[in-house]
C-alpha cells in the first residue's frame, strides 16, 4: 500500500490545485494531510475519491484522508494529551491489514512522544503512524520502527533541516520510503509502500 502524508501549512500553504498534482502524479492509496481547511473539501469533486476532515478542537484547521477507494469504517478520531495551546487529536484509519494514525504532533519534546504512547495504545498489532510528528531525535516507542526518510522535510526559519514528517511501523514492512518534491507547503510530503507479511521479523530498527 502507497501511503503519502502532507501537512498543507493551513495559512498561505498547498493548494487544491498542488493536491490534485500530487495525487496524479503518485497515485497514492491513501493520502493523509495535515494542517487542513476546508478549501479542501471540494478534493473528491475534483479528483474522486473518498475523504474525512476533522479539524483540531477550537481550530480551523485539522487532518484529513483521501483514498480513491472508499473506506472500510468511517476515520474515527483520538482525543490526545492537549498542548499548552493548541488541542490535538489522531484520525484513526482501518483498512483490512491493519491501521494507520493519522497525526499532527504538539511541539513539547515530552508532550509529543506521550501523546504517541497513547495512540500506540489503541492500535491493532500491525499498525502504521504518519504525519508531522514535530520530533527532534527518537520517538522512544516501543515496538514500532522508524521506517520513514532521512532526509529533511521542513526547513526551520528556512534554514535548519529538520526530519519532522515521520513514519512509525509495528508488524508491517516498509519496501520504500522517500521524501517528495511538491510546491505550496513549508513541509514536504512523504511516501512510504507498506506490506503485512507473515514475517515482519527484521524492520530497520529505530534510529
């Protein structure tokens, strides 16, 4: 399964129109985006497809979902531990193999790798978590791999590089992972090609 995850830069960041590039350019199936208005919601009028909003509390922005196939159950929605400002949430996805966590991280080096403990919590055994994770170093979550691109995927004040878009797995096997050239955002989007083997004995370990 093709899995690309974008955090949009809800102000003056992607477009539709950068969207509907990407999707046709990499086929993903399934596209999870973050910092997402409702200027997004005209995507299946647009493209096809099926999607699911849900902003953060208080907030215009939130995460989505868009598959060009429909989806096995409704996105559900995890309540997280809340930042000093801003409340989080998780969009939870089920799909037949296993699930995925959709996840816009608080910035607190602390705050964020508890609020990914709680979301490993509810996760079947095969599970994948993406999105901008806002992690500087190891996620220190036990059972799961870090899977996705070592290369930068925002650059702070334009400047420093900083690997903030991550991909966790547990129980899965990633064949591929890549950064992606896009326009529009301050983030870069990220691609992963999971399976779920028989065998997923030997992930790359977490680093």
């Amino acid at each position: 399964m093709k899995i690309v995850s974008w955090n949009l830069y809800h102000r003056s960041g992607a477009t539709l129109d950068d969207i509907e590039r990407l999707i046709v350019h990499h086929e993903p199936d399934l596209l999870l985006m973050q910092e997402t208005t409702d200027r997004v919601d005209d995507l299946p009028t647009r493209i096809g497809g099926h999607y699911s909003r849900d902003p953060l509390p208080g907030r215009t922005h939130g995460l989505a979902a868009w598959s060009p196939t429909a989806f096995e159950e409704a996105p559900s929605r995890l309540t997280l531990q809340p930042g000093v400002v801003v409340k989080r949430i998780c969009q939870i996805i089920r799909l037949r193999d296993f699930a995925v966590a959709n996840v816009h991280l608080s910035h607190g080096q602390v705050l964020n790798r508890r609020q990914l403990r709680r979301i490993a919590e509810i996760l079947p055994e095969r599970a994948a978590v993406l999105g901008d994770c806002n992690l500087v170093g190891p996620p220190l979550l036990p059972g799961f791999h870090d899977v996705g691109p070592r290369q930068s995927t925002h650059a702070m004040v334009n400047m420093i590089g900083l690997r903030l878009d991550r991909c966790f797995i547990r129980g899965l096997r990633c064949d591929h992972s890549e950064a992606l050239v896009a326009a529009g955002s301050d983030h870069k989007p990220i691609m992963v090609s999971l399976s779920a083997p028989n065998d997923c004995a030997s992930p790359r370990p977490i680093g």
